[in-house]
C-alpha cells in the first residue's frame, strides 16, 4: 500500500465518524407555550409549534434526522439537556446562569413580542411604560420575559399573578385589571380561540422582546463547532427569508383550531 492510500485508509473512519455522530438530534422544549411550542394532542410524546417547525427546517438544510420530544415541564425538559439526555432546547430565553451547561445559538430562532393587552373600550392612556405606573395589570405566571423587564415590572408597575393567560384575559373582560402584558401572538390565537377577538386589542410596540434560543447541552455528544457554526448561519439567514412570520402565522392558527375543540385544549 502506498503511503497516500495508507494516510487515506486512516483518515476516512474519523471522517465518517465526524459527520455521523450528529445525523440525528434530539430535542425538547416547553410544552405549554403556543404558539411557539406546545404538547401534540395527537402524539402527546411530541411536541409542536413554530420553533419546532423552524427547527426541523434548519436541521433538515443542514441533513440532520431530529425528534422534539416532550420531556414533561419546563424544568424537566432544561434537566433533561443539562444532562445530555437530550441534545438540546428550541426555545431557551436566554440565562446567564444557564451559561454553565448549555451554548445559545444567536440569533434567537423566534421572539416573543410581549405587548400591552387591554379593553376596546378602554381609558388606559400611555405613551411611555412608566405611564403605566397609574393601572393595574395582570401578567401570567407562565410568561417568560427578560430579567431586566421582570425587574422593572415587579418594582415599578402594579402586576398581580394570573395562574395562566386564560385567567388573565378573563379578569381584563371583567374589569378586575385594566391591562395584561401578554405575547401579541400567543394574545391573539387565544383572543380568538375564547370568542374575545372584539373586545381585545394589542396596543403599541413591544414593551419587551426576549429571544427564543437554540440552547445546545455541552453534555450533547453533537456539542461540536460545526454543528454551531452551521445552525447560526442558518439562523442568521432566516429573518431575511421571511418565513418566520409565516411560520408563526399559521401555528396561530393551528392553535386556535385546537383551542376550539375542548377536549385537546392546551392551556398557557
């Protein structure tokens, strides 16, 4: 054997090995947040939403095989990829503490636009967020925004708990808060989907804008510089393709079908 065929004969099984290892990819998520992800009440192991749906575009340009498991609560889908068990999350906000154990892939693959929910009818008047220093809001216990605005919210405005944004939005109808600060989109399938479309209205920009990241577990034996490398190039590209609206768009949709028909009604 010549020495090239040798040195050739050597090398191949790494470079199979190295594109091999990551041909498949197991991910997880939150399973009560739509319309970004959500349990499948067809396939209750699965998850959906739009960060799947994105996700399984990325990896499918880049020739990865991927499953989005649903791993249970949120604390148990972040336990299951810090410990490698699952390579990584499809909807992280991103954690400096959290830094530890996983990378975030930037860009974020989606945001989540939280804006200032309110009454038609209503007399809230703002043009700056400490004007809303003078109501009282409601936010659900779910809601997932930047520490900073937590911070601030917490300190600065009257915000009391709801146990989900059903709740919330039922107190705003009943007169019992005068806002919610709420995700335009996740506020929109379920003002639909409880027949409140005309009584509720989104109003102004995006008060906060927290990322929804790819977090890869640095346990995840797919945990390489290629595989990040080549998921923030796709990130970076997707903005400009426009299909992230649409994507979001019609998991709205899908969403409010499934609000519809009680039995398979996830809640947020």
């Amino acid at each position: 054997m010549t020495p090239a065929l040798m040195v050739a004969a050597l090398l191949t099984p790494l470079q199979v090995w190295a594109v091999g290892k990551c041909e498949r990819l197991v991910a997880t998520g939150s399973p009560d947040a739509p319309p970004y992800s959500w349990r499948d009440p067809q396939d209750p192991k699965h998850l959906i939403g739009a960060n799947v749906d994105l996700f399984k575009q990325v990896a499918r340009e880049l020739g990865l095989k991927v499953e989005v498991l649903d791993s249970g609560t949120r604390s148990d889908a972040l336990e299951e990829v810090r410990s490698g068990r699952v390579d990584l999350l499809i909807d992280s906000p991103f954690t400096v503490a959290e830094l530890t154990a996983v990378d975030y892939i930037h860009p974020s693959l989606l945001s989540n636009e939280y804006v200032v929910w309110t009454r038609h009818d209503s007399s809230v008047v703002y043009d700056t967020l400490s004007d809303l220093q003078h109501y009282q809001g409601s936010v659900s216990e779910k809601a997932r925004m930047t520490p900073e605005f937590s911070s601030y919210a917490k300190s600065q405005l009257k915000i009391a708990p709801a146990q989900n944004l059903t709740q919330a939005f039922q107190q705003l109808l009943l007169g019992q808060v005068d806002y919610v600060l709420a995700g335009r989109y996740a506020g929109m399938a379920m003002a639909q989907s409880l027949g409140m479309s005309n009584a509720l209205i989104a109003r102004g920009l995006p008060l906060d804008r927290p990322g929804l990241y790819l977090a890869l577990s640095h346990n995840s034996a797919c945990n390489d510089a290629w595989l990040r490398g080549q998921l923030a190039k796709k990130l970076t590209e997707l903005p400009a393709s426009g299909v992230s609206q649409t994507v979001l768009q019609r998991n709205v949709e899908r969403w409010k079908a499934q609000m519809q028909a009680p039995l398979d009604a996830p809640k947020q």
